[in-house]
C-alpha cells in the first residue's frame, strides 16, 4: 500500500507517528467502514480503526483511488473505539473457520 504524506492536511499530535497510520493499515483485524452520511460518501471518504505494530490503536479518515491512500485525518483510539475495535477482533478470532 502507497502512502501520499505530500501536504498532510493535519498534524500528528503526542506519540502517533506515520508509522504507526500506515501500519494500523495492515493490522490484520483493521477495521474498515463506509460512511453512512452523504457528507462523507460524496467526497469518497473512508474509516479505518487499526492497531500499529508496538500497539498503539489508531483511527483515520482517508481516501484512495485504489493504488494511493491519502490519509486525511488521524490521531489515537478513544475509549470507545477501542471497545469496538476488541469486540470485532475477538469475534473473528472466535470465528476463524
């Protein structure tokens, strides 16, 4: 996966790094959602809430054509996402087959 830092239209504030963006990308229980209101889905906007490989779990709003993802916003998991994102990782773990 190709990451555009060109420009980033946010800065990253505290310990989250692009590092750790672009590897809550490749978590392999990320989270991937759609967005349920036109403001989003007019602009192809999408969500991820991923975990990075020291564990830090980070929550994003980017957008791809497919080859190049332009991450748009990003900082750490609140409270609950965190919740969300442990709930959907034990359930696929509990439902591997």
């Amino acid at each position: 996966m190709d990451f555009d830092w060109n420009n980033t239209p946010f800065a990253l504030n505290g310990e989250l790094t692009t590092q750790d963006v672009e590897e809550s990308f490749e978590d392999p229980f990320v989270v991937r959602l759609l967005p349920d209101s036109t403001r989003f889905a007019g602009q192809a906007r999408y969500f991820s809430l991923g975990r990075s490989c020291r564990g830090t779990g980070v929550f994003s709003v980017y957008r791809t054509n497919g080859k190049q993802v332009r991450v748009l916003f990003a900082r750490e998991f609140l409270q609950e996402e965190m919740f969300f994102y442990k709930r959907r990782m034990t359930y696929l773990l509990d439902h591997k087959d």
